[in-house]
C-alpha cells in the first residue's frame, strides 16, 4: 500500500519523466525525419511513406528515450526535495533512503518490463517493416514519381524518359521508352502524351501512350520496324513485395526467443551466432541497467548544501549516454568473435553497476556523503573563473568604448 509520501514521491517523478520522454523521443524523431525527407525525395517517392517510416522506428527510439526518461524523472523528483529541505526532513522522521526508493523502483519495473516488450518483441518486428518500407521506395512499388528529364529503369529491361509533367503525374508529355526483350529482341518508342492507368492486378500498370511512334529491332529483322500509332499500351510489371526477403535476414529482427533458438542451433554458423549472442546479451543488458537507474539517480540528484548546481543533471545523461555507447562498442566486439559475447557485455554492466553501488551507498548511509563532490568543487571554481573573465572582458569594453 502506497502511503501519501510515496503518492507525493510519485508526482514529482511523473512530470519530468514523461516530460523528458517525450522529448528525447521526439528530438530523436526530428533528426531522423529530415534524413528521411531526403531519402525520399532522392527515390522520387510519396511524402506520406515518411510517417510510415518514422512509424516503424518509433519503438526503436522509445527504447532509447525511455531510460533516459526514467533517469531524469527521479533524479529530478529527487533533486526537488533536496533544493527544498523536504530530503532532510524525511530522513529526519525515519524515512530511509531505502526506503524512499520504494516509488522509483515501481517506476523502473514497470517501465523495463515495457522496455523489454519492445526491444525483445515490438522492435523487430517494426525494424523489418521499416525495411520493407525503403525496399519498396527504391524498388518503385509504392508508385514513387518518374523524375523529369531524366532516365529511370522502370519495370524488368525497361527504361522511362519523360520531358513534362503536370496534374500531379497524370498527365505526361515527351515520353521516350525502351525495352529490351528476350532473344536480342528490343522495342524503342516515343509518344507525344501518355498516363499510368490502373489495372485488376496490383503488381501491373498500363503505360497508355498517344500519338507515338514504335520501332521494333531484332535479329531475325533485316531493318527495324517501324509503326506510328494514335494508341497503344504498355503494361509495367512493378516489383513484388514478395521478392522482399523474410524477416531474420539481420540479428536486430529476431525476437528473444528466436535470437536464442538461433544462437544454439547446432547448423548455426560460428560468425552468425556471435552476432545472434552480442545482440542477444546487448538487449538484456540494456534492460537490466533500467534496475540500478534509480540508485544512480538519487546519488547524481543531491547536490552539495546550500548548492544549486546542475552538475548532477549533467553527468547524469553523460554516464548513461556513455553505458550506451560502451555496449554498442562491445556488441561490435562480441559480434566478430574478438571476445566473447557474454563477457563483453556483462563486463561493463558489473563495473558499472560497482560503480553505482558505491555512489548510492556515499550519498545514502554516509552523513554530508557527496558522490560527486569532487567533481562539484571544480565545477564551482570553473564557473567563478569563468564569471570573473567575463566580468574583466566586460569591464574591458566599457573602457574602450
């Protein structure tokens, strides 16, 4: 049963944690929509499949954001009731710290469970229909528009020209096509206007051209031939979603289980089941760090007495920023087999889990214990350094002015 302390604890951390989840996961988003908008206008394709695509990598980027989320959240909970005297207050009335960690761990369970769904279940699934998505822009299956002026293979042997457009693509003019046929059999044809029509099957599209002319060369024709037309047809095979690969064509759309049914099938290859257990071991290692979070963030929360500094805040998104990169590092090197995957991310988890063990228990069982003081004491000699220089610059100016 939460008592009306922990009700309290829980406001504090709610706010900033979903503030800031919101955040990294959209300013994570932004970047990748502009090099998505690129990449689509470049393939000629449709605007509306860039909010597929961000779609599709949403869980990815949750699963980042939501770690810093929940660092945040209670630090910034926690550095509330410092500033304001309430820490000491609670501590005063019989409220371990231990004790206090009580509403953050409920948040971290929760949200490493949601985490371990989506980097263990949703994610490779979402991975694959994002590729999905950029096999079909390149391969032209979802309609992307012919560039004008210029030439574009379109459909098996066929290659497209067109000198004008208007009404959205629906109606060309200056079309130039050739395709090349089978036994050395090629057709040439130019048209003054043609449109793309629809037809029953999906993986089908008519070419109607007007007012053209046809030249056929083959190897059994003495001279080409020639034949103007008012109308004629030309079907366009596009490519099959089908030819797309299946899914588990990279270890990042394997589920959990399936990663561990791959790693420890005997006709598995040495090279792939590296791969298989780095990126294994990466997703778990990930997801248990979420558990120390919360003792982390309440030793980088409590600043010095009568301090307001920010230091805490700042390191705290350096350490868990760098954890991450330092398992994308030993992923690397458990996949090409250099070190052994369960060591080269496990390793960094203990050290750094030693790390955290030590810091909570400076900040929670030793009186006035400052994890970080150090590093706060030069932080503050930094800044007054720094405001003296400026002053001096300042002062400076007015004179010379």
């Amino acid at each position: 049963m939460l008592t009306a302390t922990d009700r309290y604890i829980a406001r504090l951390i709610a706010i900033p944690l979903t503030s800031t989840l919101v955040i990294a996961a959209m300013l994570l988003v932004l970047d990748k929509m502009l090099r998505l908008f690129d990449f689509v206008a470049a393939q000629g394709g449709p605007v509306s499949v860039v909010w597929r695509m961000l779609a599709n990598m949403l869980p990815e980027y949750l699963a980042l954001g939501i770690p810093i989320g929940l660092m945040l959240g209670i630090l910034l909970g926690f550095r509330r009731l410092a500033l304001s005297s309430e820490l000491d207050v609670l501590r005063g009335v019989g409220l371990s710290p231990g004790r206090m960690m009580r509403v953050p761990y409920l948040y971290a369970a929760g949200l490493a469970l949601v985490n371990l769904a989506i980097v263990g279940f949703i994610q490779p699934y979402s991975r694959y229909a994002y590729e999905g998505l950029q096999y079909e822009l390149r391969s032209g299956a979802l309609g992307a528009s012919i560039k004008i002026g210029e030439f574009a293979n379109v459909g098996k042997g066929m290659t497209l020209r067109i000198e004008e457009s208007f009404d959205s693509g629906r109606d060309l003019r200056g079309i130039f096509v050739r395709v090349e046929q089978d036994k050395g059999q090629s057709l040439a044809v130019t048209a003054a206007r043609g449109t793309f029509l629809r037809t029953d099957d999906p993986d089908t599209i008519i070419l109607r051209l007007s007012d053209g002319v046809l030249v056929q060369r083959s190897a059994k024709l003495a001279s080409p031939r020639i034949l103007s037309f008012s109308g004629h047809d030309l079907p366009i095979d596009l490519p099959r979603i089908e030819s797309f690969r299946n899914r588990g064509g990279a270890d990042r759309e394997l589920t959990l289980p399936e990663l561990v049914r791959v790693g420890a099938a005997d006709e598995t290859e040495p090279k792939t089941r590296n791969e298989v257990r780095a990126n294994m071991h990466f997703r778990l290692v990930e997801v248990a760090m979420m558990f120390l979070l919360p003792l982390a963030a309440l030793a980088f929360a409590i600043p010095p007495k009568r301090s307001t500094s920010a230091l805490g805040v700042f390191l705290s998104i350096v350490f868990i920023v760098t954890y991450h990169k330092i398992n994308q590092y030993a992923e690397a090197m458990g996949a090409t087999g250099r070190v052994d995957p369960l060591l080269a991310l496990w390793t960094p988890f203990l050290l750094f889990a030693a790390l955290i063990f030590w810091m909570y228990h400076v900040a929670a069982h030793r009186p006035g214990g400052q994890p970080i003081g150090a590093l706060e004491m030069v932080f503050a000699k930094a800044s007054k350094w720094i405001g003296k220089w400026l002053r001096l610059g300042r002062q400076k100016m007015r004179h010379a002015l």
